[in-house]
C-alpha cells in the first residue's frame, strides 16, 4: 500500500497503477474491512479504481493512526485465497428507436447489427469499478471490445436519466439527466439515483450489473 496526503483531513491509500478486477477486490475488501471498523473519527471513504480515499477529523483520529489500522487492516488478504459470492443486480434495457438514438452509429461504426449489438451488450456480467461523475453513476469494466466506439465529437446539453450509453471501451448509465457525450444506445425504466429512497443509490462499488433487453410495452407498463 502507498500512503498520499490529500490535504488536511484526508489522506489516499494506493493499491496499484491498474486497472482490474484484483485490483478492484483489494479496494472493495479494504473498503469493507475499514468501514465495519467504525473508527471514531473517520467521516467517509471514497473507493475508487485502484485507491481509497479516507476523510477524517484530525482533531479525533491522527494520521498515523490510519495508516496503522489500514496495514494491519489488510493483513493475511489473499485475492488468490479469497472467493467471494458476486452480487449481480440486473438492468432492463429497451435498447435503440428513440430511446437508443446512437445505436444506428454503433452498428455502422462496428459492422455488427443492432441486433448483435445489443446481444453482446446484454451478454455480460459487468464488474462496478466505483461511483462517480454524477450521483450514482456506474464505472463498469468488462464491455465486450467489439463494442468499443468514440465518444460524440459535441457533447448533448440534456441526456434523459436512465440513459445507456457507450464511450470508448466503457458503458455506463446516467442515472440523473445531464449534459454528456456517451454514445446512447438504451434506457433502462429502473431509477439508478432516487433522493425520496431511503438508500438513494441503487448501485454500489463491487457489485456487479447485468443489462437485458425489454420491449417497449414492458418498458411503460411492467416498471413505471
């Protein structure tokens, strides 16, 4: 672990320079591990795709306390030895018309078919990296790389929550309406970030997502 100052009351803890799923475990077990702790002092931790960051009040707890409980906190962690159960949450998708407004460019960009597309698309368990950019929204990895296509060269003022795009090698979901440049190519009916929720975030880092195809009777009729 490498230990980084991030200002007065918080401090980053590094796991590596990758990005990958046992990367990623060695984030979610720490974050765990350190959150059960319940430390007097520490406000919040951050998990990111290959650090922590933890906020504190170092008027309760010191900075050398956190990084003495943070080496002692992943002793004897083995992603070799270490199996865990995958908590899979399942999107539905109505994929393409107006709903899916880029999967027309997709399809051009790639040669595969919409149909293809949304097939492959839907045919993956995606592992949720961290949340960020807006309220709830999903970093995934594991996006098939025949998916892969460029971002729009001029971002959209207004994308509808709920929106399922592509950018890159990524896929993700806006889940409040904002301005962005993901390639569209679904909308799931299922609210991602709901502040009315008790939990108002549906996702959460370390889970993983698995997107599958609707109609649009079952989008209007069957979720809103």
């Amino acid at each position: 672990m490498r230990f980084l100052n991030a200002g007065d009351c918080a401090i980053t803890v590094e796991f590596g320079n990758e990005i990958s799923e046992e990367m990623n475990l060695y984030v979610k077990t720490f974050t765990d591990r350190f959150d059960r702790a319940n430390l007097n002092g520490v406000l919040d931790l951050i998990p990111t795709y290959r650090s922590v960051l933890i906020s504190f009040n170092p008027l309760k707890i010191s900075r050398e306390e956190i990084k003495t409980f943070a080496e002692n906190v992943m002793s004897g962690f083995s992603p070799t030895a270490h199996e865990e159960q995958k908590e899979i949450v399942e999107i539905p998708v109505l994929y393409g018309g107006g709903m899916g407004p880029d999967l027309d460019f997709i399809s051009d960009w790639t040669k595969l078919s919409p149909q293809e597309i949304i097939e492959k698309h839907s045919s993956v368990n995606y592992l949720i990296y961290m949340i960020g950019f807006t309220p709830g929204f999903p970093y995934l990895g594991g996006m098939p790389k025949e998916l892969s296509a460029p971002r729009l060269n001029s971002p959209r003022k207004a994308i509808p929550a709920g929106s399922v795009g592509i950018a890159g090698a990524q896929t993700g979901i806006y889940p409040v309406e904002s301005p962005g440049g993901w390639r569209i190519i679904g909308r799931t009916p299922l609210k991602i970030f709901d502040y009315e929720r008790e939990n108002p975030f549906l996702l959460k880092a370390g889970q993983y997502l698995k997107f599958y195809p609707i109609t649009e009777e079952e989008f209007y009729e069957k979720y809103l």
